[in-house]
C-alpha cells in the first residue's frame, strides 16, 4: 500500500513528541534516510506541510489570518486573537495580518476551515439582496 | 405622484435602518482540483452529503453539491459552468441540501434540474422548496393501487393497464415510439385531475422543444412541468434532474393529488452517473457502472407511491423509459428496472416497422399490479384479449407454411388480425375509455367479424362519431364504469344501427 504524506508526518510526530532536541535529531536523521530508502525524499515539501498541520493541531495552535482595510492597532488584534482562541478551542492562534482595500470597511477573519465575515462590502452585498427581494 | 416617492423613500430609509448586517462564521474550504464537471476541494471539514457549495469565483459564484467525503477532501460535482472555477478558488458550505422549487408556480413551466425558468416566462416565485433526495414513504403509508390511470392508448388500455401509483416502464430500441407514448399518456390526463411532470434526460433540445410545443398545443400545459436536462448539460445537471422532478410530484402528492412523472430517458441518466462515479474514482463494475446503478434507480423509482387515505391519499405513477441497444433486454440497465418497476411495455421494432404502431409488444409487456385498477366495463371486454392477441400472433407465423386450417383456427386468425388493426393508433389521438369498451365489445363478441380488416379503421372513427351523436350510450359506459345486461343490450343495438348503414361488409 501506498504510504501517504500525512502517514509520514505522523510517524515523524509520534517519534518525536516529548523528546529532548539532541534525541529529536537523531530521530529527524532516521527518518530521513527511511524517506530515502524509499525514495520519498521527493514529497518533502508535502511531509512539511502536514507535519505542520499535525503539530499545529497537537499542540492546540491554530493559523489564522486577519483581512481589513488599513492596518488595526494592536489593542484590537489583541481582542480578535483572543475571540479566534475561544471559539475555536485552541490555545494559542498565530496570527497574519493582510491589507486588502476592497472591503472598505470592517474585517475578515480566517481561521482553520472558518470565515468571519464582517466587511463592509459583504453587508453591503447582503443589503442589496434583502432590498431585491 | 410625490406620495409614491415620498413613500417609497420612507420605506428605504426604514428598510435600511432596520437592516442588521448578519455576520455568521461560515465554513470554506479551497478548491484542489477541477475538471471534467467536479471539482476536489479541501477543507470544508463540516459539509454534509449533497449539500450545496458555492465557489466564489472571479466570474461569479457557481454552485455545486458535495458527493465524496473523504478524509482530507471533498469531491464535489459542479451544476453549472465549472470553466469558470479555478484552482485556490473559496469554496463555502451554504448548510442546505439540494433542494428545488416547488407548488403551484412550476405548474406549465420548463425548468432546469435546479428549477430555474428556462423558457423565459421569468422567474418562479416559489413559496416551498422541496429537497432533491428523500427517503420513499413507508408501509405503513401505502396503499396497493386501485385507480386507473387512462392512458388513452386503447393497446395499453386494455391489456397491460396501468393504475395510480404504479410504476410501468417503457423499454424498446431508439426510434420506435417510446416518447410519443408517454407524451400521449401525458395529454390523454386532461380533466382527470392529475399532474404531470415530464422530465428529458439527456434528450436534444429540438426534441423537447417540439414536445413543449405539442404538450402546448394540447393543451396539456396548463397541468405539466417540463424538467429538461440537455444533452449538451454537464452530467452532474443530468443526473440530478429526475429526483429534482419527483421533488416537484411529491409537492403535490402530500397534498393528496394524483402525479404522473415521466423520466425521458434513465439509460442516459445511468449514463451520466457513470461518468460522475468515474471522475470520481468510484471503482467501476459491470459495464463500468458503479457498484450503486442499482440503488441509484431503485430509490428513484421507489418515491412513486400510492399513499392511503390517513396520508392524504395522493400518488405519484411514474413511467420510466429505458432505451435497448438491438432489442437486449438482458443488459444491465434494463434488467435492473424491469426488475424495479412494476411491469413493461416492450416496444418491438418488427411490429413498428410492419405499421402495427404502437409497436406494443403483447407477449412481453406485462403490468404486474395494474390490472386491480381497471374499471370493471374494460375488464369485462378486456379479460381475454391479452391471450388472444399473444397466440394471434403465434399463429400468424404458424399459419404462413400451411393453407389447410380448421375452422376455428382461421376464425382465430381472423379475429386476431382485426384485433391488431384495432390496436393501431395514430400518434397525439387518445381514445377515451368508454369509446374503447365500446369497440372492444363489437370485437369480442363477433359484431366486428363482418368488417373487413383493411376497413376497420374507418368502421371504428365512424362507431365513434356515430355513438356520440346517437344516444347516450358512450356517457352511460363512463359513468357507470360496469355493464350490465340492460346496458349490453343498449350497445348490441347501437352496433346494429351503426352497421346497418355501411356498404362495405362482407355478406
């Protein structure tokens, strides 16, 4: 059977979870040379980013990504990190910040599979179908 | 003038200020891969079966239906123009699943497999959506069927009838009439309080625009929808467009009405899903079909239904079109739903070809359920003529080596070969039923035996226009729905009225 990136980057999280980095190295050099003997060294990319995935998801750390129109100041990030925390139920949210001035106003929040919406423009899009209607 | 302005600015401003903007978390994932009309999708870790996506496009959104959970994706199936997609493109779940307009709106309309208008009348105001997928009633529901449903084709009428909540499949090679059955069927329902769904499958468009014409011209519209799925429509439109047209009948079924759905063609359907189940990488079988061809019918064909009077009654008949390559009955898809329906009408190319049209075949059509619902007069006139036109045929092939028969064998053949001219029918001229057990009358009890076979045409549109004119025989058989003896008596002596006009009866 075919083993699947993610199959990798799982075993390479269970063999080095709780371990002191020194041991982790020896473990990381391990599995490199298994990933060439089967000549997986090609989908190391993918293996990264599953493992990322995985770790992420273990130790409770959730991507998120924050869109508004100007920049917001700290004091606000501060709030929305701390909103994507709970309703997410994670422990800590690494944060990304983009400037997009097609909203016009308000933010959009991602994070993991979830969107919150909250520009100016989609109410504005909402607005113009209730009025259709 | 100024108070409509006034009041409509008033109504905007108060609109406006009491709109709150709904700011809801929704769940969205990112388009993988996409081709061929579906598309893989990662992400959307809390979408449910068919639900509806939608892809925000940069041409606009498309919508699409969730087919394949995975564990780290979802296949999807695009209703719609999946050229626009591209890879990385948002895709949200909208927490609904298919579902498509129903009432009284889509009545005399063409429409979609989403129900969209596509005969620009304009929109559809729809105050109900029903879902495309629903579990069948259930036993306790049901009821076995006992009314008739006339399909005004004195064939199919008399030997392989047809009730309310049956479910009779057409089956017959390209070319040989399955259509115009069904459509006949279709326009025959006038005043007898049912609706009629029509759904084209694959069919080409001229096709169905020349049927909407003649459903038109009918008259027949006012109480049929047309669910037209193209040929040229992605497969993902095609195979959701019979269970978007049940959804439409079981509107009116829960309403206790009677329905009668007509899906035009489901080789082609089973066709379309075969190629969504193949881009999908669902392992293929027999013939390539999924492992579920069977399934995918068998919960079609089982949401038609006669529901008992606890459950408002209504019911949905359905008559389903198979399409056989050569005459193969055996192949996979035909097998299946003649073992899903209730009973067949083989249409056989020979018949067609020789001018016997419809080309009903009558030893191999069978209606297993059918028969309870005739009226009791057909089933008086009508309880021998299956047997007879079967061996009529038969000994049709028998007799061809020899000259020398018995008396009652050439009496056979002749009876048969009047039978089978009776069953002749023009294409778009149902007869109504009384009219039919009147002519089947005159030929089982031998009045007919003096009318030449070339003539019997003539001798049964002018037994028609006689009777109508003449007493009210016909109104009596349709009132009634029985015979009696004093009513045989009355249309002995009509029969003998009307012959003894006609100079072209052999002495």
């Amino acid at each position: 059977m075919k083993i699947t990136p993610k199959q990798f980057a799982l075993c390479l999280l269970e063999s080095v979870d709780g371990q002191p980095a020194s041991q982790a190295k020896a473990v990381i050099k391990n599995f490199v040379e298994l990933l060439g003997k089967q000549g997986r060294l090609g989908q190391e990319e993918k293996i990264i980013e599953e493992f990322g995935k995985l770790w992420n998801e273990k130790n409770g750390l959730v991507e998120a990504e924050i869109t508004s129109v100007r920049g917001l100041d700290k004091e606000l990030v501060k709030l929305l990190k701390n909103y994507i925390i709970k309703s997410s139920g994670a422990k800590e949210a690494a944060l990304a910040e983009k400037i997009d001035t097609s909203l016009l106003g308000g933010v959009v929040i991602r994070y993991g599979d979830k969107v919150l919406d909250g520009s100016l423009k989609n109410s504005l899009l909402e607005l113009k179908e209730k009025l259709v209607k | 003038m100024s108070t409509t302005k006034d009041f409509i600015v008033e109504q905007l401003k108060k609109q406006i200020a009491d709109f709150k903007p709904a700011l809801e978390e929704r769940t969205v994932g990112r388009v993988i891969e996409v081709g061929d009309g579906i598309a893989g999708i990662s992400g959307l870790a809390d979408a449910m079966m068919s639900e509806m996506l939608e892809f925000e496009t940069a041409a606009g959104l498309v919508s699409g239906v969730a087919l394949n959970l995975e564990e780290d994706r979802v296949g999807a199936i695009v209703l719609g123009d999946y050229a626009k997609i591209k890879e990385g493109d948002q895709v949200s779940c909208t927490r609904k699943i298919l579902e498509v307009p129903v009432g009284q709106a889509v009545i005399g309309r063409v429409v979609n497999a989403l129900g969209q208008p596509l005969d620009g009348q304009g929109g559809i105001a729809a105050d109900k959506y029903y879902p495309v997928e629903k579990i069948a009633p259930g036993v306790i529901t049901r009821q076995s069927v006992n009314q008739p449903v006339q399909t005004g084709i004195k064939a199919i009428d008399a030997i392989i009838p047809i009730g309310r909540g049956q479910r009779e499949l057409i089956i017959g090679d390209r070319q040989i009439g399955k259509s115009a059955i069904a459509i006949d069927t279709i326009i025959n329902q006038k005043g007898q309080n049912m609706k009629c769904v029509y759904v084209a499958i694959g069919q080409k468009e001229s096709k169905v625009a020349g049927i909407v014409a003649k459903l038109r011209s009918a008259g027949a519209l006012e109480y049929t929808t047309v669910v037209l799925a193209g040929a040229s429509d992605p497969a993902s439109l095609l195979y959701i467009a019979p269970y978007a047209g049940t959804a439409m009948a079981e509107y009116f079924l829960d309403k206790g009405e009677d329905v009668l759905i007509v899906y035009d063609d489901l080789s082609k359907h089973a066709a379309a899903y075969r190629e969504i189940s193949l881009l999908l990488r669902r392992p293929p079988g027999r013939e390539a079909y999924p492992g579920d061809v069977f399934y995918l019918h068998s919960r079609l064909l089982e949401r038609a239904c006669k529901l008992n009077q606890d459950y408002g009654g209504g019911s949905i008949t359905a008559l389903p079109i198979i399409e056989t390559q050569a005459g193969d009955m055996s192949a996979y898809i035909p097998t299946n739903v003649i073992s899903i329906t209730d009973g067949q009408i083989y249409l056989m190319p020979e018949l067609f070809y020789q001018g016997s049209r419809p080309a009903v075949d009558a030893g191999l059509s069978v209606s297993r359920v059918g028969s309870a619902a005739q009226i009791k007069a057909m089933k008086k006139v009508a309880g021998k003529m299956k047997l007879e036109a079967a061996q009529y045929r038969e000994l049709a092939a028998f007799a061809q080596f020899g000259s020398d028969l018995d008396k009652d064998t050439r009496e056979k053949l002749e009876r048969g070969k009047r039978l089978q001219e009776i069953f002749k029918q023009a294409q778009y001229s149902p007869v109504p039923v009384a009219n039919q057990v009147l002519i089947f009358y005159a030929l089982i009890n031998g009045l007919a035996d003096d009318v030449p076979v070339e003539k019997i045409s003539d001798f049964e549109i002018g037994l028609y226009k006689y009777a109508a004119a003449s007493g009210d025989v016909l109104k009596e058989i349709a009132e009634k729905k029985d015979l009696n003896d004093e009513l045989e008596r009355k249309m002995k002596e009509l029969i003998g009225d009307y012959k003894s006009g006609l100079d072209y009866l052999i002495k």
